[in-house]
C-alpha cells in the first residue's frame, strides 16, 4: 500500500489531529512546519484556541495550560534600550504586559525621570521606552516614547492599559491609557509619535481607565467611574460616550468589557455580595441604546482579563466548559473585595457556582496570554 503524504490530509482531519490535547509548542514548530495547508489550519487553531497563563518573574515568563498542566519556561530577553545611550550593556524590561500575543516590555529607567516646574507645579515625568516582543516569532518592535507625571504615583506601581487593534505586523494600531486623568493616546505602525484622543467626557482626574478593548477598528473603554467611550480612530479621531449600564452596582469590585464571537459588546460585572459572588454579563443593543441582561453564553466561554478578555468557541471540547467565565484576580493587581474571594476559578453561568483551579505560583505575577504568531 502506498504511503499517503501529510499534505494531502483533508484540512478537517488535520484540524482533528491538531485539536486533540497537546503542548501549544507542538502547533507553534511542529505542524506549522509540515506543509503550507497545515500551517493554515495551525495557524487558525492558534487562533481560536484559548489563552495560557502567563507568569512573569523580573528575566523569565511561564507559560502555564491550565487544563492540561503543562508549562514551558521562557527567558526573557535583554535588548538594547534605543533610550539608553550610556548603557552599553543589554538591560531587562521594568514590567512585562501581555498584550494579544505579544508582550509590551517597559523599559522605564529611575535615570530618565525629570523634574518640570512649569506653572510652578512640580512634576515627577518618566520616559517610557516600550517594545513589543514576540517569544515564538522573535520579532521586536520599538514604540515612540512618551511620558508620565508619576507625582501622585510611584513609577513602581504605574499601570498602563495597552491594548492592540490587530496581531499583523504592520497593520495594528495601540492604544494606551495612562494614569493623568484618564488621558488616552494611540499610535499606528509607521507613526513617528503617539497620537493624543480629545475626550471632553473625562472632567474628573479621579477617572482612570478600569478596562479597554479593541472594538469595531477603534477602541471602547470604561472608566473608573462607569463611563463607557467608544473610541473612533478615523477618518478624525473623536470619543463618543455609550450608555451607562444601569446596574453598576456598588458593591462590583471589577468591571471588564469583551467582544463577543458574533461582534457584540459585552460588559461583566464581577459582583460580591453578603453571602456569595456571581458575575453579571450584559450586551449592549445598539439600537434602543441600552444595556440587556445576558443569562447563558450558549457554546461560549469567556476568558477576563484587562485589555485583552476574550470569547472562545467551546464547541465539543472537554477541557474547557461552555457557558462560563475564567477569571483571576491577579490580573488586575488590586486588593480583593473579601478574603475569601477565588483567585483562579471558573463561574458556571447556569449554575452560578465558582470552581477552583490549582494556584500555580504566589511569588509570579500573572496575565493570560494569546498565543500569536
């Protein structure tokens, strides 16, 4: 009998083959290796698959599957800061952020921070020195600096929201958000600069920006204070507010917004309550303008995290569960509303019930991570 090629496989068998439980790297250099046909499919199972966890430590990041336990350990590299004329050695990044396959590295240096007495107000400014860095393509990309009035902030303890509009190379735009009230700014590849966004809507310094995604070829976030803005990029850039969801209750500790499969904006509350906590999903109807309770994500599951929660199809997997929520608190870096509140955990929207996963390290800090290559 003669042997039949790989590449002549239909797609949907390889799609099979590629979809059983294996280590993400087998996808990523095995069967993208094969032939063009399979590094098609790879590629979109890649895409659908959900995130990892990422746990980054100061010169190495984990990459952990929840479901199937396996890891792989990656060390981090130390590039040559273009801002670092008197260095002559490589250095490590300040913070790591996941940002939709790529990892925004901040090489913000105590060296870089001035002093401004404009007006006579004294501030704290940094320069931020940001590459996005690629661990499976090794691709690298320097963004413009910019910088931060850390006055009423230590550089430390500074988060910055970064969100990217697309994972092709030379096609995605970013969009930042920095702590001096609510400020937001986007930059496009070729740019030379970063792009300041008018926002009249944000009066109050006190209005940070709690969560922004990439929605429609702009962005929408919302705002510490329940605010929700669509960000529209072209032809002019402008912000236009949504309404607010009327069930902003106060005792959320978090809110998170996400696109759903179909294109629908989603907004989750993460609610405690006296005895319980439940999390609240609601979609936004564009046409009434108003916000509608969602009771059952169907073949869905949600994946929360700032800047970057994600919609997967769970189709007739057995690893991960339709109709819930993953979530971690550390992902958002803050106190947890009550001590007994779940760190790693999944809410099952029928039954309202939280299970636990395994907490894989107290000593690494942690985001979820989508493999793109």
């Amino acid at each position: 009998m003669a042997t039949v090629p790989w590449s002549v496989l239909p797609e949907e068998m390889v799609e099979l083959i590629m979809r059983q439980p294996t280590h993400v790297l087998n996808l990523v250099y095995l069967y993208r290796n094969v032939c063009r046909s399979w590094r098609s499919v790879a590629d979109r199972v890649l895409a659908s698959s959900p995130p990892h966890l990422l746990a980054y430590d100061e010169d190495r990041i984990e990459l952990f599957n929840i479901f199937t336990g396996d890891s792989r350990v990656y060390k981090i590299p130390e590039l040559k800061n273009r801002g670092r004329q008197q260095k002559k050695q490589p250095v490590l990044p300040r913070i790591v952020y996941s940002c939709q396959g790529w990892l925004a590295m901040d090489f913000t240096a105590a060296s870089k921070c001035y002093v401004s007495t404009n007006s006579g107000v004294g501030r704290k400014n940094h320069a931020h020195d940001i590459c996005l860095y690629n661990p499976f393509s090794r691709a690298q990309i320097w963004l413009p600096t910019f910088t931060i009035d850390h006055s009423l902030q230590p550089c430390n303890t500074c988060y910055i929201n970064f969100v990217l509009s697309s994972t092709q190379k030379n096609s995605f735009s970013i969009a930042l958000s920095v702590l001096e009230g609510g400020k937001l700014m986007f930059w496009k590849a070729g740019d030379e600069k970063w792009t300041h966004i008018d926002n009249p809507l944000v009066v109050d310094k006190r209005m940070l920006v709690a969560d922004i995604i990439s929605y429609k070829g702009g962005f929408c976030a919302i705002y510490s204070f329940g605010y929700i803005i669509q960000f529209e990029l072209s032809p002019v850039p402008r912000a236009k507010e949504l309404p607010t969801c009327n069930v902003m209750l106060l005792n959320h500790e978090s809110s998170y917004l996400v696109e759903s499969l179909s294109g629908e904006l989603l907004l989750v509350n993460r609610c405690f309550h006296p005895a319980e906590e439940e999390f609240m999903v609601y979609k936004l109807d564009w046409e009434k303008m108003e916000w509608d309770e969602v009771r059952s994500l169907g073949d869905e599951a949600i994946f929360l995290a700032r800047n970057q929660s994600v919609c997967i199809r769970t189709g007739e997997s057995t690893a991960y569960r339709h109709n819930c929520i993953y979530f971690t608190t550390q992902l958002d870096g803050m106190k947890k509303a009550r001590e007994d509140a779940v760190d790693f955990g999944v809410y099952d929207m029928e039954t309202k019930t939280i299970d636990q996963f395994p907490y894989f390290s107290n000593n690494l800090r942690h985001r979820w991570f989508n493999i793109q290559l």
